[in-house]
C-alpha cells in the first residue's frame, strides 16, 4: 500500500489495489473528515464520517430523495443495496433512520476491506456486507424482504451486463416488498439507447416509473447519471419533482406519458441480448 501526503497536513491519500482496479481514497479538502472513492479514476463515492446524512454526488443526493420518500421521515426500513463502493448509502439511511435493516452487496472483497479500514462503519449500524456477486446475492434475498433496493453496480466505469436485463429485474421484483421502491443509477450519453432500453426493461415489471436526471443528460447533451425509480404504487413525483429541482444541480422527473415518449418505442433488455452499459468518455473525469 502507497500512501501520498496531500496539501492537507492531517489527511493523507490511501491508494491500493482492489479487485476491480486502483482504489484510491482522497481526502476532502473541504471537510475534516471526508473521503472521494476512486477507482482506477472512476469517481465511485463520497463519504463524510462525521456527517453521513451528507451527500456529495448528484446521483447521490437523488438516490437519497428516494430513500427519504419510501416510508415516513425516520421510520426503520429494510433497504438492500447491490454494489458497495463506500457505503454511502447504508451510512446515509443508517444516520436518517436508525434501527434500519440493511444488506450490502459488493463483489469486490479487496475494496470491502479497504473501506472498513479506512471508513469504518458505525458500530450501531445495522448494516450487514457480503463479498459475492450482485445478482447472485440478490438470488438468496428473501421474498419479499425490501422495501428499499438501490443498484449502483459499476465495474471498470460501466454496469455489467448480467445486471441490465428482465430477468435481474424480475429478481429485484421478488425481493421488494408490496409498495417497495427499486433505484438504479445509470450512466449513458448520447444516442442515450442504454437508457431508453432499461426503461423498456423496467416497465415489463414496474408499473410506475420515474427518471430523474439533468436535463443536458435527458436531451442527449452530455454522458451523465441517472436514476430510474420502480414500484408497484404510485410514485411520490410531486415531492420528488420538488426535492430534485431543489438541489445545488437541479435535475428534472419524467414521468408517465413523457417517459414512454423518451423511451422511443426501445426492446427490453433479456439475458440473451443484455450488454454492459457504455463507457464514459474520457473527458468525464477530468
């Protein structure tokens, strides 16, 4: 392990392999005590230690607007969480509603032990991690167990294939409970076809949808994230519209008519045709 000083005298980089590549985990140099995940330069997560409820990322913040929305302020929930990178999320649910329940599912087990070292969880958290493939975790979640999964599942900057298709979706289905919400960061750029095809996808099991995303990102403008929303009720639009137009980097919600519109008449993804999503051009991370 390598360690190089930055300009702040009391934090110092941790670079390391990992599984999926060179992790790097640098110090914020506007928070005391807070850390930007990186690996092999890919942006994966930011974590304040001190202040966990603080999210730094836009896709973040948005995936945050909907595990605020998915049962009343503070109320415990069981949240599952397919890709770990720095926990972000788990740490974000844990400060936000105490006594949840929460599952982590991270295939890289080199960068599971990186973070716990380095970041470690609140002990009072209840948050378990498992080192395992996401979709092969997710096959060994009990029916019916969450009422929160976030998919934020990336390997070398792109989504893997095997976790694009109905057939994974069908799964997430079966593990949500009755009125539970699913909520996948998703990353493309113009023509945006990965996009569209995963909301053709997720439309063959959610009967409510919603996009969320920077409106440069909806029309095609630039490589950017977004989050796709799924449940089986209806969708807290109105106060997603409003928490998302809110942010530092207001996004925009489509919705029913306007979302089958975007999606442009796009298959859904099988199996049998899934491809992992596209890589972000290098300019992204510069």
């Amino acid at each position: 392990m390598a360690r190089n000083r930055r300009s702040r005298e009391e934090a110092q980089a941790v670079v390391e392999k990992v599984d999926g590549g060179l992790a790097e985990l640098m110090p914020d140099r506007d928070r005391a005590r807070a850390w930007t995940l990186l690996v092999d330069g890919a942006p994966q997560s930011h974590v304040d230690l001190d202040d966990p409820a603080y999210l730094d990322f836009e896709y973040q913040r948005r995936l945050g607007h909907v595990a605020d929305l998915v049962a009343p302020a503070g109320k415990p929930i069981q949240a599952l969480h397919l890709g770990g990178g720095a926990f972000t999320l788990a740490r974000y649910i844990a400060a936000t509603r105490p006594r949840s329940t929460q599952q982590v599912i991270e295939r890289d087990t080199a960068l599971i032990q990186l973070v716990r070292r380095e970041l470690p969880l609140d002990p009072q958290a209840r948050v378990r991690v498992r080192g395992t493939d996401a979709r092969e975790g997710l096959a060994k979640i009990p029916d019916g167990w969450a009422d929160l999964v976030i998919a934020d599942v990336f390997s070398g900057a792109r989504t893997p294939a095997h976790l694009t298709s109905a057939e994974f979706l069908g799964d997430v289905r079966r593990v949500l409970k009755p009125g539970g919400l699913y909520a996948a960061n998703l990353a493309d750029g113009p023509p945006l076809a990965h996009l569209r095809g995963q909301l053709a996808t997720a439309a063959t099991l959610f009967p409510e949808l919603a996009l969320i995303a920077d409106p440069a990102v909806l029309r095609g403008k630039r490589f950017g994230n977004a989050v796709l929303v799924g449940s089986d009720k209806a969708l807290p639009i109105a106060e997603l519209t409003r928490r998302s137009a809110g942010d530092s980097h207001p996004a925009r919600v489509e919705h029913g008519r306007a979302l089958i519109d975007f999606s442009g008449g796009a298959a859904a993804v099988t199996d049998a045709s899934a491809v992992a999503s596209p890589a972000p051009p290098p300019s992204v991370f510069r």
